[in-house]
C-alpha cells in the first residue's frame, strides 16, 4: 500500500521544488517505487519530477478538476511506495472563488486525499517567529495535518538551534535543516525554472540535492510520517476529448508548455499524436488531421521562428483545409507579429491578425473560465473549458473573430479572448480540463 504525502511550504520560492526532487530520488536510490504529482496549474515542474523518480508526473487541480478527475490522475500511483504531491505558492493560498472542488489551494488536495504535510521553511531574517508561521499554518484548517517541517537556508548553528526550539516548544516535529547550498539552486527566467528538458546537467543536479537532503534530513522519518493510502478506482476518466484522431503537436524550447495529463487523455481516447519542431524549420505531419501549437518561450527565439519559411509556408498550407489550434505561446505564433524584448518585429505567421509585444511586459497570471463562442479543436460552441494563463505579453491588437468569453477565477471579464479566423483559432490560457 503506497504513502502519500504533500511538500509544501508558507510562501514561493522557500525550496518546494528542490526538497521534493531530493526526497524522491534519494528514496529511489534506496529501492523505493516514487510517484509524483504537482498541485496546481504548474506545467513545469512534472518534467522535473520524472527526471528524480522515472516515472511520469502531472498536475492535479482543484479549481479546474473535479473529485473523479483528481481521483483517476493520482490513482496512478497505485503501484508506488511514496507519492508525493509538490505543492504550488504557499499551502493555503488559492483564489477567493471556489472552483470545481475547491480554490486551488494546495491543503484542498492534502485534505481530499488525507496525505499529511511536510512544510518548508525558510527562517531567512527570522528565529523563533519561523515556529509560529508553522503553528499558525498547522492550526489553520482542522482538515489538513501537519506532519513536520524542514528548515532551508540556515545561517548557522546558533540560527538553526533557536528555531528547532521554537517548534519543539510549539510541538512541531523538525525533519532537517538545510544550510544554504548554492550546487543544489535550479535556475529561473521569467515564467519559472529553466525547463528541465533544457538542462542538460539535471540528472546530476537531482542526484547532489539528493545527496545533500538525506545528509541533513532524516528521510525516513519523513517516510514514515506519511499516510498509508488506498486509492480508490475512479468511477470515470478525464473528461477530455482529442481535438482529432491524428495530432500534429510542435515540440521543441520555443512550444513545451503543454499538461500532460492532457497528452494521455488524447492518448487514451485513441488519438496518435506526432512532433514537429518549428525551430527545426519542420512543418506539421501532412496526413495529421490537427495541429497544435502549444505554449513556450517564442518570444525568446522569435528572429529565428521568423526565418523559418518551411515552417511558416507548411503551416499555412495545412491550415487551408485542416484546424489549427495554439496555446498562449503557441497562439502568438499563429499571429501576424511578435515584438521582442528589445523592441524588434518579427513576422509570424499570419494565420491570426493577433499582434503582440514582449516589449511592453505586463505579468497576466490566473484561472480562466472560457464559454466558448466559436467551435476550437475537440470543443463545440457552447462548451465550458477551464484553464490557466500566464504570461507577459502585452496585446497591441486582437483583430479576429472572438473565440470566447472568458473570465477569470472573481468572474470578472478579461480582454483575452482568444481568436477565430477560418480554420485557425488559438487561447491565451493552457486547457486544464472541460466542464462535465
């Protein structure tokens, strides 16, 4: 039977995503069977968590998914000893809505699931204030359980004795303290870490963290703190339909930002899915019936998308008679220009009349609830599609059909539309899953 547990920590950016990585492969090395999961709309981190355990990773939602989705995604791990589901800002924090079964919040996942909680904390600038962030996490709601804390980024002996005296008086079980280890930092830009496929060094970084965690961390307590698990067979599947039998999917640094839980469930249904990278200069599959585009980085490759005439020309030729879909990154590609970071135009590929700019950067960031107004790939006018956006560039013109009304988690409208023209429609939010 496996154990589950949540990493999770009061705020971003205290070391989740490195202790979870460290604890996973650590566990591995010692013959543990480790399935990991990612609380959230985080597309990047699962690709971290295959490299540290072998096994696939995807997101679980609770704004976006329902009990039976949820159910089915974690219902994976089954055949593991430990899983372990990362979690994403701070334990409690989600939007002020409630979603499908709950706000997004990281304890909604640890409270439906029963897995206890392993917080990070990091008491940078802080002694015995550091035990009561973490009572006043552990007493906040009466459904999630708080099993311990690791402390990350100690300055000192003296440092780390205030705060393990803290808790301990607050009756709070410390796992380990981490001083700060600059060999174990993963690297950033500007829509999260650096993406793991693009680091060719990951597999050793994962293997020192790991190192470095069970030198500091007693990995079997935390183990051990874990709850005994049964899955429960979900009752139903995703609720997700191919947007076609035989997908032209583009692939490559600029187009990656795609749910996996999303490729199975096409899988699943009996769709074939091939890649084509348009920084290759490739076209999409000539005997695919879809292609999409998913999001990325374009605006950091933009000259070089720009030149890519095979790319370019065998898109708009599939285009004339076949759907073609794009996903932020993805949709601004299938507009008529991108301006970089330093001001520059670049062409694209005009399927859409969408202009966008990297130079006048504004952060959109949260869920979107879209109706559809317009019919996309695999979703017919009407239907409801829940999903994330999360990017920084600005729209300097919106010109086509609107794909959608789309509002946010507050039910506020927002002016990200998304775009019809012909065959051609595209979204800047990632789908996450339908309305049942």
């Amino acid at each position: 039977m496996p154990a589950g547990l949540v990493i999770s920590a009061p705020a971003s950016g205290v070391g989740k995503t490195t202790l979870t990585l460290a604890l996973a492969r650590a566990w591995r090395n010692h013959g543990l069977n480790v399935q990991c999961f990612k609380s959230g709309p985080d597309y990047i981190d699962p690709a971290f968590h295959a490299a540290a355990t072998g096994r696939a990773s995807v997101n679980v939602d609770s704004w976006a998914m329902d009990h039976a989705t949820i159910g089915h995604l974690v219902s994976r791990g089954a055949d593991a000893d430990v899983v372990l589901a990362e979690g994403s800002m701070g334990l409690f924090d989600g939007v002020a809505a409630r979603g499908v079964s709950g706000t997004g919040a990281t304890a909604d996942i640890a409270e439906l699931l029963g897995w206890p909680v392993v917080l990070v904390i990091d008491p940078s600038g802080q002694a015995q204030t550091a035990a009561a962030i973490a009572a006043g996490l552990r007493d906040y709601s009466p459904g999630v359980r708080l099993a311990g804390v690791v402390l990350n980024r100690v300055a000192s002996s003296r440092h780390e004795d205030l705060v393990r005296r803290a808790l301990h008086d607050a009756g709070i079980a410390v796992f380990g303290a981490l001083p700060r280890h600059a060999e174990i930092s993963l690297p950033k830009r500007h829509l999260g870490l650096v993406q793991a496929e693009e680091q060719a060094e990951i597999g050793k970084l994962i293997e020192e963290a790991a190192r470095f965690v069970a030198e500091h961390v007693e990995i079997d307590a935390v183990l051990q703190s874990a709850a005994s698990w049964s899955p429960q067979p979900a009752a139903n599947g995703l609720n997700v339909t191919p947007p076609g039998q035989r997908i032209a999917l583009a692939r490559d640094a600029a187009f990656s930002f795609v749910y996996p839980h999303m490729l199975e469930a096409w899988r699943a249904a009996g769709a074939e899915i091939t890649t084509f990278s348009p920084l290759a200069d490739e076209a999409p599959d000539a005997s695919a019936d879809v292609c999409w585009l998913p999001g990325g980085y374009p605006e950091l490759h933009a000259g070089r998308i720009a030149a890519n005439a095979r790319f370019h020309s065998g898109l708009r030729a599939f285009a004339e008679t076949r759907p073609v879909h794009g996903e932020c990154g993805g949709y601004m590609v299938l507009g008529a220009g991108l301006t970089d970071a330093d001001g520059v135009r670049h062409d694209m590929t005009g399927l859409l009349g969408l202009e966008t700019s990297f130079a006048k950067r504004r952060m959109h960031l949260g869920y979107r609830l879209a109706a559809l107004a317009e019919p996309m790939p695999g979703h017919r006018a009407g239907a409801r599609l829940r999903g994330h956006e999360f990017h920084y560039s600005t729209i300097l013109a919106q010109p086509d059909t609107p794909l959608a009304v789309v509002h946010d988690a507050t039910g506020a409208v927002i002016a990200e539309t998304g775009s019809r023209r012909g065959n051609t429609t595209g979204t800047f939010f990632h789908l996450i899953a339908e309305d049942r």
